[in-house]
C-alpha cells in the first residue's frame, strides 16, 4: 500500500544519511592514510654517464664526456621517455637560458658525426603503431622513388647525349655531385627502412598475440627489397653511363668511407619517442625555454641548412608543427615573439597547416587567451592582468597578421645564422586594417570577436584612400566570392558562410559606429561598397541603421528598379537590430517595415514600379530587362506583403 511505501523509503533515506554521517570520520583521515599508504617507486637509471651529467647540469663534464665517449649520444641509449642525450637536454629546461647549451649541443651534434649508423636510428622503446608506422613509411617510399627516378634520368640523359656535345658532358661533371648526394640520401632512407623492419619482426616474434601487423610487415619487407635492388641496378647504369661518356670513375665516390656518417641529422629528425617530439619541439614546448630559444634553434638549424625546412615541418603525434606549440605559450615573451619571427621567416606554410583539430597556430592564440580560469594553462598566467594578457596576445597577432598578409612572399625572410630577428617591417602598421584585408577564412572569427571592441583610437582610424576598417571588410572580395577558387564561399542566407562574415561585419561596426556615416577619399559611404561588392549579407544591417545613406546615392535617385530592388533586400530579411544584443550595433529596436516606410516615404513613386526600364550594367552596355517578368516578381518588395507571405 502507499503508506507502507512511503515509510519503507524514509527509512532507506534515514538509513543512507546515518551511512554518511559514519564515512566522515574515514574521509578527513584519508590524505594521511593515503600519505602512508604511498610507495616511493625508484626511478629508473639514466642509461649513459652523459645522460647522468645532463640531467645534472654539469654542462663542462658534459662536453669532455662527448669527446671521450662520443658513443653515448647514440639513439640507442634512450631514457624512460624515449629520449636521446640531445632529447633530454633540450626538454623542460625552464630555468636555463639557451644560449648556455650552445657549446654541449655542438659537442653533441659533432659526437654524433663519429658514431656508427649503420645499425643506428631504431624504433628504441616506442611500441610499433601501424597507422602511423605504415603511413610514414609509404611517404618514405614515395621520396626513395622519387630519388631513383631522377638518377633513371640522369642516365638516360647521359646516354642519349652525343659525345661531341662536350658543353653537354661538362655538365654531367657538375651534376654528377647532386645526383651523388641524392642516391647517398635515397641509401641511407633504405638502410633505415631495412633496420626498421628488423626491428618490427623482432618486436613481433616476441609478441604473443596475433595482429595484423604481420601482414603489414610482409608488404614492407616486399617493397624495400624491390626498391634496394632498383637502387642498386639504377646507380651502377650511372656509374657505368658516366665512366664511358666522361671518364670520370664514380664507384669511389659513392663509398661511405671517410665521409659523414650524417648522425647528427639522424638525432635532429629523431621522433621515436611517445610524443614523436623532435629536438625542434622540445624548444618550443610550453613550459620549456623562457629565454634563447632563437639561439637554440639556429644552431640547429645551422647544422644542416639543407634540411631546414624537412626539420621545421616535423610533426608531432598529434600532427602539430613547432609554431603550433610557440603560440600554445600560456605567457609569451619578448623571447616567444622572435622565436615567432624565426621561424615563420624560415618556413610561412607553417602558419596555416592544421593539426588533428583542424586548428592552425593562430586558433591557439584565442585558445590560450579565451582559457577557462581554473584551467591548468589559466594557473601559469597567474599575476598577469587582463589587460596584460590583451596587450601580450595583440603583440603575437600583430606578428602573425604581418606574415599572413605578406603571404609566402615572407619565406626566407631571415636567413638561418641572421642574428637579428625582430624586424619591424613585417608588424603592420594598422592591424585592424590588415585583419579586414585577409582573406576570408584565413582569420579566425574570434579574431574580430577579440580585435574589434573600440576600446584603442587605431580601430577608428583611415588608410591612405580615406578608408576605415568598415570600408575595407565590405570591399574585401573574398567575402563576395570573387577572389580565389578556394576562398569562395556561397552566400546564400542562414548558411555557415552568410552567417559568420554577418558576424564579423557587426564586430567591425560595433567597434566604430561612426564609421557607417563616413565618406572616404572618392565620396563613398559604406552601404555604396557593399552594394558594388554585392555584399547582401550585411546590406539590410545597413540600410536599417543607416538608411539616409540610400536616400544620399545618386543612382537611386532616376533609377526606382535600384530603388525596389533596396526595399527588396530589406523586406527579406527576418532580422530585427535588438540594443542588447551582441556586439551591440544600435541604440533603439530598428524594424524592417520601419526602415521601408521611412524610404518610401522619402521615394513614393517607388510605390507604382510596375514598368521595366533600361539598367546600366558594370561594363557600360544598357540591360534591357523587358519581359523578365520572373526577375521583376524576385524583385518586387511589396510581394513579401501578400495574403500568402509569412510577413
């Protein structure tokens, strides 16, 4: 019955509570049991003496230990983490300044030089991953193909060339060092694959459970072996095509004795750890380096000046290059502005690649600075203040916008030893003019959301053509479809396009409403932008706001098509301008049908457009719109008002 019920539950109730009130003893007492109970793990011991002196900071000892035992810095020797010595050194060093690692990170790089890669470069600790495995190696094979096939064609080049050509043959000399270094590359790739795949079936041999990674191992073993018997094939046709046609004996040439056994760039591109972090990432990390961060990556960089680039578009495991990780900073510094400007100067692309979130490096400016207050990143910033955080994140945007509106014309703008880096050229002087001339969808949208709050006196400013920042988002043509292929969007209304460049255009205005009445140098207010730019997402914002600015056009004045074709645009629209909402654009509640009666009040003999007339097209020629009665009745605003019209 419902009374036994009931009481069967209070007593359930009063017997939870009584439970409860027992725990409370038990749960004050748990962190000193806890602290008891806790067992101090060893750690595990550094796996060379040189790693020893590393983690110590002994810095000297360091570097006689690398003269006298240059084997320790061999990627075999990994610490729990899967780091070399070079690894190590470079990860999490906060409180060292970089420019004190200098001189071990060259003894380092120099020890590397004498050790014996043959057998070097193995996965070490990382268990094999066959997604990622699999997809780098076919990227190595696609290059080693691409390597054989060139010297395919220096061969033929060689042998079809008649020996009379002797300007032909003298080139074949000079070349022939290129095409040395490209096979000596595409050999060492091959070695490399071949110890890999080694060290997969060892890992697999001692593996009890069966995988698919047997399979994968068969399709890897298969390729390499065609591939090294190519390579083998294709470079003695060379060798034997050049002794003939130049005499020149080239079988000394591509022996390894006696040459560089290129270690130091082996430890340089070494991701084998659980991160795949290389050396590069490990200066750029947050929480690593505050300061000399620009020394260390030169002198990196400088090691090998024709892998640069290959170093700076490592990616780690999560796709994420080293600008991602510089501008994750939670705090940046002077140091992180110019370690930005080093390494966008060397490699632009890296400003746009996305990582495994599909976020460039500028979302992760906003991700930082947009951070929830109790989040770890949140505790780092700890004694700045909003406005410094402000001012800290509008310094990086005014380097990365600078490089963005430059374009790839920016690669190369530092070279890799150049010891200065913080260059002024390439800071814009109006960032808020730049951000409105980028392409659309090159800047994130909480970069207007950030930008644009009228807050500084350079939002409200004009270029040298009188133009405010209004004027130059409304003539950006790849918010109309007009520029690039892959910047064009649709701009069909309520779609994702539509609605974020409307959502910008209001950042822009609320920041400066002023800007809406302005003329610029040729007399152009912004509503007359917009309709020469075709703008029609942000046209009924406005005309409702500002629809003296019709009544002010020449155009509209003969021309009652253009006229009805305004009312139109604002009869469409569903919106009306609402002073709380966000960004606030307007004072007072602004209705479609207010903003049309105030216009055909000032033009009423749009009220009897039922003719057709001649239009003036953008090229000159006359458009004869008799008989396009279907384009009249798109045209026609008072449609909107019929009996079957949701208005």
């Amino acid at each position: 019955s419902p009374p036994s019920l009931k009481s069967t539950m209070a007593a359930l109730i009063a017997d939870e509570r009584s439970t409860i009130r027992r725990l409370f003893p038990l749960i004050s007492e748990s962190p000193a049991l806890l602290q008891h109970a806790s067992i101090s793990l060893p750690t595990a011991p550094p796996p060379s003496e040189l790693h020893a002196l590393v983690n110590s900071k002994k810095w000297d000892d360091a570097i006689e230990r690398c003269k006298t035992h240059p084997g320790e810095v061999s990627s075999q020797l990994r610490d729990e983490r899967g780091y070399t010595v070079l690894h190590s050194l470079l990860a999490y060093n906060r409180t060292t300044d970089g420019d004190e690692l200098i001189h071990l990170i060259s003894a380092i790089l120099r020890a590397a030089e004498e050790v014996d890669f043959q057998a070097e470069f193995p996965l070490g600790r990382v268990k094999y991953d066959d997604i990622y495995h699999m997809k780098q190696f076919y990227h190595d094979i696609e290059v080693i193909k691409s390597d054989i096939a060139s010297i395919e064609t220096a061969t033929e080049q060689i042998l079809t060339t008649p020996k009379e050509n002797k300007a032909a043959i003298a080139t074949f000399t000079t070349e022939a060092f290129k095409i040395l270094n490209r096979a000596e590359n595409c050999k060492k790739k091959l070695e490399l694959l071949q110890e890999e795949n080694l060290h997969i079936k060892k890992e697999l041999s001692e593996s009890k459970e069966k995988t698919n990674n047997t399979d994968d191992l068969c399709v890897r073993e298969e390729l390499v072996n065609k591939l090294q018997s190519k390579f083998s094939d294709e470079m003695k046709r060379y060798q034997e095509s050049q002794k003939e046609v130049t005499g020149a004996d080239l079988t000394a040439a591509t022996s390894t004795d006696g040459r560089r056994t290129e270690g130091s760039l082996r430890l340089l591109l070494d991701q084998h750890n659980r991160a795949k972090w290389s050396p590069l990432h490990l200066i750029c990390l947050q929480g690593g380096f505050t300061r000399g961060k620009v020394s260390l990556l030169r002198i990196l960089l400088q090691e090998h000046p024709d892998s640069s680039q290959q170093l700076l578009k490592l990616l780690d495991r999560q796709n994420r290059n080293v600008l991602h990780h510089l501008t994750e900073i939670s705090v940046p510094t002077d140091d992180t502005f110019q370690a930005v400007h080093y390494v966008i100067g060397q490699e632009y692309s890296l400003l746009l690649q996305k990582d495994d979130r599909g976020k460039t490096p500028l979302d992760y400016v906003f991700d930082r600075h947009y951070m929830h207050a109790n989040s770890a990143r949140s505790r780092l910033s700890n004694g700045n203040t909003v406005e410094e955080r402000y001012e800290n994140t509008y310094l990086l945007l005014q380097v990365l916008v600078g490089y963005l509106e430059r374009g790839e014309g920016s690669a190369g703008t530092y070279a890799i030893n150049e010891e200065e880096v913080n260059n002024d050229d390439i800071i814009p002087q109006n960032l808020f003019h730049a951000v409105c001339r980028l392409p659309m969808g090159v800047c994130p949208e909480l970069m207007f959301k950030f930008l644009f709050k009228g807050i500084t006196s350079i939002e409200k400013e004009v270029d040298e053509n009188g133009n405010t920042a209004l004027h130059l988002l409304l003539a950006n043509p790849s918010y109309t479809g007009e520029g690039n292929a892959s910047q064009q969007q649709s701009y069909r209304p309520r779609n994702r396009a539509y609605n974020q460049s409307q959502r910008e255009f209001r950042h822009v205005l609320a920041s400066n409403r002023d800007a809406i009445y302005a003329e610029n140098n040729s007399g152009h207010l912004p509503l007359r932008i917009a309709m020469d730019a075709r703008r029609r997402d942000v046209m009924t914002d406005l005309i409702m706001i500002n629809h003296e600015a019709v009544l002010l056009d020449e155009r509209l004045d003969d021309s009652p098509i253009l006229m009805a074709h305004v009312l139109g645009v604002v009869a469409s629209s569903s919106d009306v301008l609402e002073p709380d909402s966000e960004p606030k654009i307007v004072d007072d509640v602004v209705q479609p049908l207010d903003t049309m009666f105030e216009l055909i009040r000032a033009r009423p003999a749009v009220v009897s457009f039922g003719r057709s007339e001649a239009l003036d097209s953008e090229d000159g020629n006359r458009l004869d719109l008799e008989g396009k009665k279907s384009w009249r009745k798109k045209l026609n605003p008072f449609r909107f008002f019929s009996r079957d019209s949701k208005h």
